[in-house]
C-alpha cells in the first residue's frame, strides 16, 4: 500500500547512493533513477544533487526526507494495528543491537518470538552502542538494544535484563587455580579490551573508578571491536579480558575458559531498550514485552 516511489526515495536519501539502493530494494539501478525521476517531475524540484558519483540532498530533499520519515513511521504502526485487530501482531520491526546482545541475548528471543509470530519480519543490525544510537536518531531502526546508556536527550532508555562483566582467563592460565585476585594483581596483568564507543568498555571503566583505578592505571596489551576476537586472542595469550557472563557460557561449560573473581570489584550493569522520547512503536513495544518474559522465565 506504502508508495514504492517512496520508499526508493527514502532508500536512497539514507545511502546517499543509487547503486546501494537498488542492491538493498532488489530493483535495478535504472529503476531506481527512474522513480526519483518521477518524484522530481511531480513536485518540480530537484531532491538530489548529483556531482559525478556522488549525491547529496537539496533543499527539497532534506524537506521530503523529514515527511517520508514521518509517513513510513505512520504506515508501520497503521501495519501493526490492523493486524492488532485481528489478533494476528504482523508487520515489519528494524532492530539494532549492540555486538554483545546482538551475538549473544537477542537470538534465542528472536528464535522464539518468530516462532510465535511468523508473520513479523524482523532485521537485525549490529554495531557498537554509538552507531545503534546513531542509526534511531537517523531513523534507520525501530528499536535499539544496547549495552552501554549515554543519556542522549532525545532517547528513551529502558532496562531489560541484568548482565555482569566477568574477568575470565585460559583455563591453563598460571593464575587458573586461583577463585580470586586482587586489585593491585589485576593492575599488572595484561588486559584485552573492547574498543573505545563499546558499552563495555564504558562500563568497565566505570566500575574501575568505583574501586579507585583507571583504565590507564591497567596493562592494556590490546583493545579488539569484538568479544569473538577477545576470546580467541586469549586462546594464544597469557592475557585475561573483561567479558559478558552471556558471552562466556559454552567455553565455561566445555571447561576452556576460567572466570577470576577481582577483590572489591564487581561489574553489573543492565542492557537497554531504546527508542526515540515520545514515539510509541507497537511491534517494538510488542517484541519488548516478550523478550522482558523470556528473561524473567530464563
């Protein structure tokens, strides 16, 4: 029902790109020239100016952006809705999540959601907590799940299960039989961490100053952008790494990695839904609802 001209024009307006639209709409690049096409002559302006391979928006453009943003929002929720009526919850959801709840929380609660409700499409984006942040405010997700809060004024952050950053190492780490370091071990370890915009990173931080150290008082040998890459660099390392208890259970399991408690230093923080202040997203709050459900029952 939406006007596909539309959404071509919104497409392209977000990738600033005729051949990453039409990749990403499954049209050709003609097509979608074509449309924007169409849309110029309607409105008897240009929308996009066009300099060799590069476009930017015109005026017009950016106005047009701001109501497509506006109309596609509405039809989503008009989508959501009707389904509502007919008890069948049906639509179309964007979510983005950062690379810990991305690889690690959110697929079993996607497995059961579409399990439940088949006739939701969902896309999954990943990225830091700065992009997911990034990718709401330019309307390019419904919902964000992210691990780190940095109280953007325009954001609404809403707690949705509780995590806990564990220091872990080899499992024949020199230190492996240890249950417990302390503070002024820890400074002289070396440490993997994840990259600066990483929630995780955030949080570590924080809770390191709780204690009276900082980031720079520990051994930093190597900062990686992904918890993955952290626990295979300390396959072939003598280093430790501050990781998601979520992100650790198989290898605790299989008994190749260890967690080491830290004295006085305990890492808690909690993973966040978020979403624009005042917007209301049916299939979000929906799919929040049910994930809220799957964590309390876990």
């Amino acid at each position: 029902m939406l006007d596909f001209r539309l959404h071509v024009f919104y497409t392209v307006a977000k990738r600033l790109s005729f051949t990453k639209a039409a990749a990403e709409l499954y049209v050709t690049q003609p097509a979608v020239t074509k449309h924007i096409q169409e849309l110029e002559h309607q409105f008897g302006t240009a929308l996009f100016d066009r300099r060799g391979n590069q476009i930017s928006l015109t005026t017009a453009g950016n106005v047009f952006l701001r109501h497509a943003e506006t109309i596609m929002a509405t039809y989503r929720q008009l989508e959501f809705d009707m389904n509502a009526l007919k008890g069948e919850p049906g639509g179309t959801l964007r979510v983005g999540a950062s690379t810990t709840v991305a690889q690690y929380v959110i697929p079993p609660v996607l497995a059961r959601f579409h399990e439940q409700s088949a006739d939701v499409s969902i896309s999954l984006l990943s990225g830091n907590t700065e992009r997911i942040e990034q990718w709401l405010l330019n309307d390019e997700i419904d919902l964000g799940l992210v691990e780190g809060r940095t109280h953007h004024s325009d954001i609404r952050y809403t707690p949705f299960v509780k995590d806990e950053l564990v220091l872990i190492c080899r499992a024949d780490h020199p230190l492996a039989d240890r249950d417990e370091i302390t503070l002024d071990e820890l400074r002289a370890i070396p440490i993997v961490l994840r990259e600066r915009g990483s929630g995780s990173l955030e949080v570590v931080e924080h809770a390191l100053r709780g204690a009276g150290l900082r980031l720079t008082d520990l051994t930093i040998e190597m900062q990686l952008g992904s918890t993955e890459s952290m626990k295979s660099y300390l396959g072939s390392s003598r280093c430790m790494a501050f990781v998601s208890v979520f992100a650790v259970q198989h290898e605790l399991q299989a008994g190749s990695l260890k967690i080491l408690d830290v004295q006085g230093l305990t890492i808690q923080r909690d993973f966040y839904s978020i979403q624009m202040q005042g917007v209301s997203e049916g299939l979000a709050d929906t799919f929040m609802r049910f994930t809220r459900q799957h964590y309390r029952k876990g």
